[in-house]
C-alpha cells in the first residue's frame, strides 16, 4: 500500500463525529492488499463501494494507459474512521482548486498500524 497524501484535521463528512479533527492519510492499494488488510476493517456496504469505485477507476486508468492501485481509501491516523474513495478525490480539480490534501513523501505501508507512524508536516 501506499500513502501519497494527506488531510489535516480531516473533517471528511461521512465520518464520526468527534471532538476534534484528526488527521487523514489517503491511501492506495492493490485488491489483494486491500482485501487483507483494510476489508476486515470495514462493512459490507462500504466493501461493496470500494469494489465499485475501484472498477470504475481501474477502467479509467486503462484508457489513460496507466493502471493504478484501484482501491483508495481515506483513512484517519487513529484508524477509527475509513472510508473508500475514487482515485481521483484528492486533486484540487475535484475541489474547485481548493483540495484539503497536501502532498507527503510516498511511503510503502505494510500494515494499517503503519499509519500511525507517518508524520504530518509542520
């Protein structure tokens, strides 16, 4: 898997509720990464949009000439909030050029725990 970029202080509308945003690590991963490492984290309904959006940008990306990690997810530092995402979401076009994501170094993640680990930019 890989982390490209994230959200401080995430305030993603579909998430819980808590007292504080925390922040989001986008994350991209193969079916088979995403399979055992991030679905047992997540219902059948979000497995099946994950599943969904992940077609739907893998056709893209095939157009493009450029097939991706198709499964995408935002995902909060303390783990407790993950949702998928189309791979597009984070670019500012999305976002009438002003996207929430910052750029980080990639970093190749083994785990989810792994996450925890990255550091967000001052």
């Amino acid at each position: 898997m890989l982390a490209r970029y994230f959200w401080r202080k995430c305030d993603y509308p579909e998430w819980s509720q808590c007292e504080k945003s925390i922040d989001a690590i986008w994350i991209e991963a193969t079916e088979v990464e995403a399979e055992k490492l991030i679905f047992p984290y997540l219902s059948p309904k979000l497995i099946k949009k994950s599943k969904d959006l992940s077609e739907k940008c893998f056709e893209v990306e095939k157009i493009l000439g450029s097939p991706a990690k198709s499964f995408c997810f935002l995902i909060s530092k303390d783990l407790t909030n993950i949702h998928p995402c189309h791979a597009r979401y984070p670019f500012h076009q999305l976002w009438n050029g002003d996207s929430p994501f910052e750029k980080m170094q990639i970093v190749t993640l083994i785990s989810l725990s792994d996450i925890a680990e990255i550091e967000i930019p001052e």
